[in-house]
C-alpha cells in the first residue's frame, strides 16, 4: 500500500527532472525506517508511542507545504498565454 502511495504522489510532487532522483532518496528513507522499526518495537511501553505520534506530527506538519507540479506548470501556461494575448 505504501509504495502505491508513493509511486502516485513522487510523480505529482516532484517535476520531471528530479523525479528519479526523489524516488531513490524516498526509497532509502523508507527502507532505513523499515529496518529500525523492530528496534524500537522493543523499547518499553510508552516510548514506541511516542515515537509513532512524533513521526505523524512530522508527517502533517511537512505535508501541509505540499503543491502539486501539475498545478505550479499549468499557472505558467496560464500567465504566459495572458502575456501572449497582451502583447498581440
């Protein structure tokens, strides 16, 4: 589920250029969190907690900075048909 998720957003939040790029940097970053998931697991009771409540904040706060490229590329177009029509 999570590399759906991931194989859909890269492609929307990222331009063309750097998308590769930012699947590699995605990829290792989830690995890396996968692999240190059991140690944490294994810490007493309230602290895997609070690192899951951590890791969401970090997760929502990031997330609201969000634009899509789609829309960043299509107001470009925009502004510059509005120019074209000003200058003719």
């Amino acid at each position: 589920m999570i590399y759906n998720t991931t194989l859909i957003c890269v492609n929307r939040l990222f331009p063309l250029l750097f998308v590769a790029n930012a699947y590699g940097i995605v990829n290792f970053c989830a690995h890396t969190i996968a692999c240190l998931s059991p140690f944490v697991a294994e810490i007493h009771d309230p602290y895997p907690f609070i690192v899951f409540v951590s890791l969401v904040f970090v997760a929502v706060f990031s997330s609201t900075f969000l634009v899509e490229v789609k829309e960043q590329e299509a107001m470009k177009e925009v502004r510059k048909e509005s120019v074209l029509r000003e200058n003719s």
